[in-house]
C-alpha cells in the first residue's frame, strides 16, 4: 500500500548488535539530552516563589464595575450573557428603589449576578458586549477550590471594593479614544 506520509519506519526483526544489547550508547545518548538541556532558557519558572507578569490586558477574573460616585454601573440588561459563548453569566434583575439613587446607577440593577468561572474561557466578549462598562476582565487569577460550588462567583466577589483607594483600574484595557470619550460630560452615555 501507498504511504500517505514519508514519516514511516520499516520494522525489522534483525538481530540485535552487541553495543545495542547492552544499552549503553542509548543511555549515553539520553543523558547528552538531558545535559543540553541544563543549560539552555527555562520555559518554566519556579511558582508560587516567581510569578510571572502579566501583560495589561491579561484577560483574568472579572469585575464589575462602580462609577465615579461608588454606584453599581451594572443594568442587568443582558447582553454579556447573551454574548457569552460558554453561557456562564446568569442574573437576576431588580428595579432601583426611591433612596438607593446611590447605590445603583442605574432605574434597573443587578439583584444577582453569577458567573460559572469553570465554564467560563476568558475570551473577554462579556467586556466587548457591555453598553455600560460595568464589567471588566483583570489581571487577577482565579484561585484553585476544592468543591465546584466555590467557583460559582457572586456579586461577593465580583462587585469591586467602595473604597476609591481599592478601585480596580482598567484604564489600560481601553484605547485613548475610549478615555476620551468616557471623560465628555456632554454624552449622555457619561451622565
Ligand atoms: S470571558 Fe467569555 S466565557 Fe467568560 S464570562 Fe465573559 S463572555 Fe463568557
Ligand atoms: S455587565 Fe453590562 S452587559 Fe452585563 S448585564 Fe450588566 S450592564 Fe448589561
């Protein structure tokens, strides 16, 4: 039969040399390996000693977002869930009562907000589908569980600290145009 492929060996049954029975070039061979390879780059690093850095756009951990005034920019519209290949985000949308103008920024609000971070692939489409940029992927990891049940992450661990001190910056994941157009007062999308 034709070969599809000039990568095949002819097996044969030839008996074996006396250098070959006794293994020892084989040996030597595999060690001359191992020895080059001592002093070439590492590929790998000694973690949880060195970590690597991270570019600024690593797409990690989400979070989601506070305005200026520490409002929850989230609407709960949607659209990062239907953005979602691996159908990760689920939430549960609630209506923004008289007197928490200052807890949510928007008439409509995230009750709750879910993400399967096992299902989850950081392809970043949540970010890119989001009209209030209310959710962000970071550069943060998400830490290894014992139970499936701790990767399920809530607004608990998503939602980003009040304190302005603790504020997650993003300012890199956006273009100059982007920044400028977030600083306009005059758009409503800004208000
Ligand atoms: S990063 Fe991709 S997979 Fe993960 S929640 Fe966002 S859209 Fe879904
Ligand atoms: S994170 Fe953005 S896209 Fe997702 S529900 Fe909230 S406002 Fe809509």
């Amino acid at each position: 039969m034709r070969s599809l492929t000039n990568r095949s060996k002819i097996v044969t049954d030839k008996r074996l040399t006396f250098l070959e029975r006794i293994y020892l070039p084989a040996i030597l061979n595999g060690m001359q390996v191992t020895f080059s390879h001592l002093f070439r780059h590492k590929a790998t690093i000694n973690y949880p000693e060195k970590k690597r850095e991270f570019a600024e756009i690593y797409r990690g951990k989400h979070v989601l977002k506070r305005d200026d005034e520490g409002r929850e920019r989230c609407t709960a519209c949607g659209l990062c869930a239907v953005a979602c290949p691996a159908e990760a985000i689920t939430m549960v949308a609630a209506e923004r009562k008289q007197g928490e103008e200052h807890l949510y920024r928007e008439e409509k609000y995230a009750a709750i907000y879910e993400i399967n971070m096992l299902r989850c692939i950081f392809c970043g489409l949540c970010e890119e589908a989001c009209p209030k940029e209310a959710i962000f992927l970071t550069r943060e990891t998400v830490q290894s569980e014992y139970n499936r049940e701790e990767f399920i992450y809530g607004k608990a661990l998503l939602v980003e600290p009040l304190d302005p001190g603790k504020r997650i910056d993003i300012s890199k994941r956006q273009t100059p145009e982007v920044l400028a157009f977030k600083k306009d007062r005059t758009r409503k999308h800004n208000k």
